[in-house]
C-alpha cells in the first residue's frame, strides 16, 4: 500500500464516519459524516455541528501541552488551594463507578492518539469549504417550538412540505412549480416517505427532513398516540435521551428540563416490538440519577438491563480532564432489554451477552447533542431487520428513524446545513 493511500479502516471511516480500533470495543465516531449518509442534496456544515469545544490545528492536536489532562499545565483558579472536604456515600459511589471504568477510558483515549491516520483527518474534521456557514445564523432563525405547541393557536400551525414533481425534493430555495402539502406540525405523524431529503417551512423558517424519516411534534401528554395498533408495528430499537434536572441546563437556558418522576410515564412496554426491543437511555454521571434509573425507571418500564457505554468526548485530547470529578469528559449510555410476546430465547441470549463498558469517541457538537450511535447498537437488537426504530426527546432526525418530541427539528434548521450546494444527481 503507497504511504498516501488510507488504510481499510480510515477509508471505511471516510465513507461511514464510524472508525473501529483494533479493540472491537472502541470505536471513534464523526456525527457530520455519519448524518450525511441521511441526505442525497444537501450537506450537514462541519462548521456549524462542531461550534463546541473544538481544537484548532495548532492546538491540542499537534501541541500536547495545550491538552486539559495535561498536569503541567493545570492552574489552580483563586489564590488559594479549595480545603479539602471528604466525599459523602453517594460521591463515593459515583467514584467507585468512575474507577472502574477508567482504564478502559484512558485506553480508548490511547488508542485514539495512537492513530496518526485518523488524528490527520481530525485537523480537517471542521473545515467545510463554507466558512461559519449556518454557525452565526442559527441561533437568530430559530424556532421555539415547546412555546409555539402551548398556545392556543398550536392545532392551526401548518408545516409545508416541498415536494418535487416526480416525489423528489425540490432543487433550490425558488422551488419552481414544485408540489406543496400542507399538514398540521403538531400531535401529527409527519412522514418523508421519499428516498431523497425534503425541505419543510414554517413562519418563514426552513427545514430540513432526511429521507424515508418521520417526525412527531408533541409533549408527554401526546406520546400515547405514537402506540403501534399492532404489536408487531412496534418499536425494537429506542433510544431515549431525557431532558433531565441539571443545575447546567437551568443555568444556560438551553431547553426545558422535566423532573424525573415524569419519564415514569413512557410507555416504553407500548411501543416495543412484539419481539423485543433494545432500549438505549443517555444518563449524565450523577449518582442520584443512575440510581433512580436502576431502581425505579427501568422497573416501571419493565427493561432489565444489559450494559453501558460510554461516549468519550475528545478532540484528540480530552474536552477536560479525566478525573475532575464534576466535569468528567464521558457520558453513559445504559442498554437495556424490553422483551416482547415473540421473543425467542436465542435472541434473549445475545443481548445478554453485550460486551460492557464499550468505548465510542466523538467531538461533541452543540450543548446536549449526542452523536449519532444507532449503527453501534444494531447487532444487538431482536426482531425484524431492518429495524424499527425510535428516538423519544429528539432534538433531530435521522435517515430511517422516528423522532418524538417537543423540539424534534431543533436540528433541522436549514441555516446549519450547506444549503446553498445542493446538487442534483442523475438517476439515468
């Protein structure tokens, strides 16, 4: 192989975003390539998804001692060290769990600066050719939806989809003699039913739907109505990813929070397939949390759990440092099994069998965005392939999914996407 040709797995990143280290636990993540797998026009901005803690060329990447873990470099903020105060019992717990992960993490933090290949690719990972498209606009353009769905005027919004003549998406922001279907953004089941993505408008604000995906606008009291007629309609991949109480959240208004009693309610048992479903849930690291989820969330949904995952967040050095004890650069993700009436045992087996304390690594993009791990979960799931899957509290959508929630095309907004290069493709 010459020296300037990417190697089986950099050039299968290239393609799929996803790069798998020879640890089959360990696996490294780029969100834009992996979304823009769901589109055929138009192209999720670099710029735009990592606006959040990403190193510049000449920083962490090629400069060590910029890195946050790096110890030399530590500063102690005010004059004078903190006194030191001992953990209480649910601090102690939250650490026992953060060390038995740890050499897993720093392993996988290891792996990834092994891979010279690949950290090349991450000095680029941000360029788009496009400048700060969409990163300056969005905020100003965007949509309050949880606001917009509480008025009284909620069930009278209309979202108009642009459709093409020939069922494909329209070329450019003119639209021509295109198709328009108008039907309500709110407690309605909105469908791109196209193998191509399609541009939708609301109160002049344009968005994005990826092809063969479906959007459901509604807040909890609504979430019943998403309950398939027919058990083998249902569900067997959701991935869950709360709003949950955080001092954070409430601080930097980014969206509305909902105390835990709350997900109680999910009838994640409803929406599962007749054949099982596996249930991926984002958890932060407060123990208090993990807690509750372990025992009462995942009992009152009727999941047992199988394993967790963690996604690491690096940018070839990590966003901060391991062991800093509030602000640990990792997040989890709890797998568990919601079995189905035709559940056979061998599919029951394999899920018990999933490999704990897997590792995936990914720049994080905006405030309480998770990168795309629907591909990572599949060989686990039971039931029909392709799966069915779900994600319940989006804040976007993917090729191929479900999205409910009151803020599903947060997104989508069409300012955060290289809009003005869509290219059309020949189908002759």
């Amino acid at each position: 192989m010459a020296a300037s040709e990417p190697d089986g797995r950099l050039a299968a990143f290239l393609k799929s975003g996803t790069y798998r280290f020879d640890e089959s636990t360990i696996y490294f993540i780029d969100p834009v390539r992996v979304l823009n797998r769901s589109y055929t026009r138009i192209r999720v901005s670099p710029s735009a998804y990592y606006s959040r803690f990403f190193a510049s060329s000449n920083s962490s990447i090629d400069n060590p001692d910029a890195s946050p873990n790096n110890p030399r470099k530590r500063k102690c903020r005010g004059k004078e060290k903190k006194k030191y105060r001992a953990l209480n019992s649910r601090e102690q717990l939250a650490d026992r769990r953060h060390q038995e992960v740890r050499a897993g993490l720093l392993k996988a933090h290891e792996a990834l600066l092994g891979a010279s290949e690949l950290l090349g690719v991450l000095r680029n990972l941000r360029s788009d050719g496009q400048g700060n498209c969409g990163e300056l606009t969005f905020a100003e353009r965007e949509l309050d939806f949880v606001e917009l769905g509480s008025v009284w005027q909620a069930p009278f919004y209309e979202i108009v989809l642009k459709i093409g003549d020939d069922g494909s998406a329209v070329e450019n922001a003119g639209f021509g003699s295109s198709n328009q279907i108008e039907v309500p953004v709110f407690d309605n089941l909105i469908a791109n039913e196209w193998s191509t993505d399609i541009e939708a408008e609301l109160l002049e604000h344009k968005y994005i739907l990826p092809k063969k995906s479906c959007v459901y606008m509604s807040d909890l009291r609504q979430i019943h109505k998403l309950i398939p007629a027919e058990s083998d309609r249902g569900f067997n991949l959701i991935v869950i990813d709360p709003p949950w109480e955080n001092s954070s959240a409430h601080q930097k208004q980014k969206y509305r929070t909902l105390p835990n009693n709350y997900f109680l309610s999910l009838p994640v048992k409803q929406l599962t397939h007749s054949r099982g479903a596996l249930v991926a849930l984002w958890v932060t690291n407060r123990e208090k949390l993990r807690t509750f989820v372990e025992n009462e969330l995942f009992p009152k949904w009727g999941v047992k759990y199988a394993a967790t995952f963690y996604w690491l967040k690096a940018n070839g050095f990590l966003i901060s440092e391991l062991d800093l004890f509030h602000h640990r650069p990792y997040e989890c993700l709890l797998l568990g099994l919601s079995d189905g009436k035709g559940m056979d045992s061998e599919e029951l087996q394999r899920l018990i069998r999933i490999s704990d304390n897997q590792v995936f690594i990914s720049v994080p993009g905006d405030y309480s965005r998770k990168p795309p791990i629907g591909e990572l979960l599949l060989d686990y799931v039971p039931g029909p392939k392709p799966a069915r899957c779900i994600e319940l509290f989006a804040r976007e959508m993917i090729e191929g999914w479900t999205s409910w929630g009151n803020d599903p095309l947060h997104f989508q907004d069409s300012s955060i996407y290289n809009y003005g290069r869509i290219i059309i493709v020949s189908a002759a």
